[in-house]
C-alpha cells in the first residue's frame, strides 16, 4: 500500500513552552509520530514563534515560506505539531492547497490505527468524535486513501462523510453506553482477581521507552517490540514469577507523550486504571535519549492527573533506567554514580539482559516489603495449602518434621488471615527475624 507523503511543522512557542523541551527533540517525535502510521516524510522544520497569529498559528511570512517549499516538493499532508483551531486548520489548508491536521488528530490516527481490543476500538472512536464534534470536517479522509484507514467514521464517498453533530452526539451516547458495559465486564474480571489476588505490577513511561521490550524480557511473552511510537496501545497482562516462587501480574500498558489529547487522557482513563490500582509502578526511562529527563516530567504530569502525586510514587514507584547499552562507557559510568545515590533507580538493558537479576530483586523487595515473617506447620497432605502458599507469598526456608512440613515464609497480612482460615491459626505463628 502507497504511503502518503508528509511534511512536518513544529511551532515554538514562547516563554515557558520553548524551555521546557528541546525543540529539535520535539521536532523528530513530531517526525516518528507521522512515521508510525506509515506517512513518508519528505521535509521537517522548526518554526520559531514570537506570539501565536489567530487566523494560522503562525505568522504570515512563514505560511508562505512552507507554501513555496510545498509548491516544490507537493504532499498529502502537513502535520503541525501543535493543537490548531478548527479555524486555524481550514486557513492553512486554504494557504497551503493541502491537508493539514495537528498534534491531537495524528495521535488519534495513530491510536485508531493500533487499537486491537474492543475497549481500544471504542475508546478511540469516543475520542477521535469528540475531537471532531468541534470541527465537522473529515480530518482523516487523506490517511484513509493511503492506508484503508481505521474506519470508525467511514470511507471516503460514504454518507457518514456528511456526519453533522446531531449524528456525532448521537453516536457518542451509544458508545459511552457501550463503553460502561465494558467497563462493567472489567470490573467483574478485577474482583476475580481479588479473588485470587495476585500484586500487580504496572509499567508506565514515555512511549518507544522499550516497556514492550521490558515486559517480553520479563514475561517470555511475544508482545510487538519496535521502534516505533505507540506500539503498544491496548493493555496486556501476563503472571510472573519469581525464583522466590512469590508471583505477581505484570501489566504493560500505553505509552505516555508530551501534550497528549485531552480527549485521549479521558478516554484511556479506564485503560489506565491498572495502573491506579496497581501494587507497584515501573516508570521505564530510555536513558539513551537525550531528552529523558523531559520524557519523564511528562509521565510524572500524567501520573498526577491519574491521582499518583509524589508521596504515592515515593511509596509505590521503581524507575527503570533502559536502554544502558545503547550508552557510552563515560556515560553509563555518570548514570551508575546517579543511580548508586537513589534506591529506589534500578539500571537495565531490556534488549541484553543487563541489569534484569537486580530489577527482580527490587520488584520481590518492594511487593514483600509489608509482608510479615511466619512459621508455618503444614500436614504432609496439604499439598493444595502448599502451593497457595509459593503462589502468594516467599518461601524462605522447609524442613519436614514427625507431624509434617515446616515453613518460614513472608505473607501479606490479608494473606495470613485467608491461610489462618484454611489451616487454623494454631498453625501459623510468627517466626524470628533472619
């Protein structure tokens, strides 16, 4: 299938914005972005602004500079890496004879285009209505020629080009209707869980941070690992567990991004709440990219719209510093001495391998850290009793005994009073520290 050709704005606007993230950093995301739904980009370019023009974003002189760069090298698309008004777009693409769209519609195209579950699909559509509720243009007419397009609002030529806001309004009610019923369906599978309840683990991080990468090293699982933005889209779960026996459900879950849709940060809220109420949270940083600490002022800013400020990360959070074998000897040495004075840093290369023992330990320590040191006597026939115990807590140490098996294990306190109910507390006594 032919890729459209692209070309690439990223405006910089004043004051705190243009501080807070290099803008030649901020222009090649812009350029993975338009990358990770297969458009060809054949020119890229920052555009310094000294206040934002009402009519275009930017100002005159360089609408018509990027107009004669187009004249010369015509595209399908400009991409503006910034948030246009319905206005602003329809000016532009008079301007520039082209379509155009902005950050928040490449992102929706990118997440129409990877969402795989039900909830992913639905989630998008909402989001990407909402978005166009306030425009009623067809924004993704040019990617859907190139590629097939996601198709939530129709192909090309299809009566739902002339979708007005009463069709719109109406089709957000029957998919918010939808939606409840699937989050309905996810909380039955979470109380199943509490049931049976193993920690769970969360990952979160910029997207192309390698957490896809991370939870293959991690799990053995065949998730899509790549360099490309947004990968991962829909949740995926996997039980891990640990030499100790203890296990725990490993979560991998959307990558975050600078500046990410209003529309998007509602509409995956229920995707994210895995991470709401996840025991632990691995913040993976690609400390490869120079940009990183950027990156994770961004995830941190999410984090916080989520209800996870600094105390809960403080209590509940291992950063995971990826990608050090993509890092020079000096570099890595620099990274190590920063790492040494923070404990709560771990260093790995999730592609070699480097660093994973270390992460294990971190991640069996922190799920462990409230868990209560036991003596436990088991009859020899209380095999079942035994491996709910290697599945919900650490196994220390064994010894058989005349009357059965001794354990010395670590539990959670809820754990302790499930177990006390299978076997009677005269069983369960509590054991000296090592």
């Amino acid at each position: 299938m032919g890729r459209g050709r692209a070309f690439v704005v990223h405006p910089v606007l004043p004051a705190a914005e243009a501080e807070r993230r290099d803008p030649e950093r901020r222009l090649e995301e812009a350029v993975g972005l338009a990358r990770a739904i297969e458009l060809e980009v054949v020119g890229a370019e920052i555009a310094p602004l000294r206040r934002p023009t009402p009519a275009t974003l930017l100002g005159s002189g360089k609408v018509e500079e990027i107009k004669k760069k187009l004249e010369a090298e015509p595209v399908e698309l400009v991409v503006v890496d910034a948030s246009l008004t319905p206005v602003q777009q329809r000016n532009l693409e008079r301007a520039w004879k082209t379509k155009v769209i902005d950050r928040t519609g490449l992102i929706l195209e990118i997440f129409g285009a990877r969402a795989r579950t039900r909830e992913g699909v639905l989630q998008v559509e909402l989001a990407a209505l909402t978005y166009q509720r306030s425009r009623l243009v067809r924004s993704w007419t040019h990617l859907e020629r190139q590629r097939g397009g996601f198709g939530f609002l129709g192909g090309p030529g299809e009566s739902q080009l002339e979708l007005d806001r009463r069709k719109i309004s109406e089709r957000i009610t029957r998919i918010e209707a939808e939606l409840e019923n699937v989050k309905r369906t996810r909380g039955l599978h979470r109380r199943a869980r509490a049931r049976v309840p193993y920690r769970v683990v969360a990952l979160v991080g910029y997207t192309n941070a390698g957490k896809s990468t991370l939870f293959n090293r991690l799990t053995g699982a065949g998730v899509e690992a790549v360099d490309k933005l947004f990968a991962t889209l829909d949740p995926t779960m996997r039980l891990v567990r640990l030499p100790s026996g203890l296990a725990f459900i490993l979560s991998d879950t959307v990558g975050f991004i600078s500046d990410l849709p209003t529309q998007l940060v509602a509409a995956f809220r229920a995707t994210l709440e895995e991470v709401q109420n996840a025991d632990l949270i691995l913040h993976v940083r690609d400390v490869s990219n120079p940009d990183h600490p950027a990156q994770a002022r961004d995830v941190e800013q999410v984090l916080d719209e989520l209800g996870i400020g600094a105390d809960d990360r403080a209590a509940r959070l291992i950063e995971v510093w990826n990608k050090i074998d993509r890092l020079a000897a000096d570099e890595r040495a620099a990274l190590e001495a920063a790492a040494a004075r923070r404990p709560e840093v771990r260093l790995v290369s999730a592609a070699t391998g480097a660093g994973i023992p270390e992460l294990l330990q971190a991640i069996e320590g922190r799920l462990l850290a409230r868990h209560e040191l036991l003596e436990v006597e088991l009859p020899f026939d209380a095999g079942a009793e035994l491996a709910w115990l290697h599945e919900h807590g650490a196994v220390l140490a064994r010894r058989e005994g005349p009357s059965g098996v001794h354990l010395t294990i670590r539990l959670a306190p809820e754990d302790r009073a499930r177990l006390a109910e299978r076997l009677g507390p005269e069983r369960i006594k509590p054991a000296a520290a090592p």
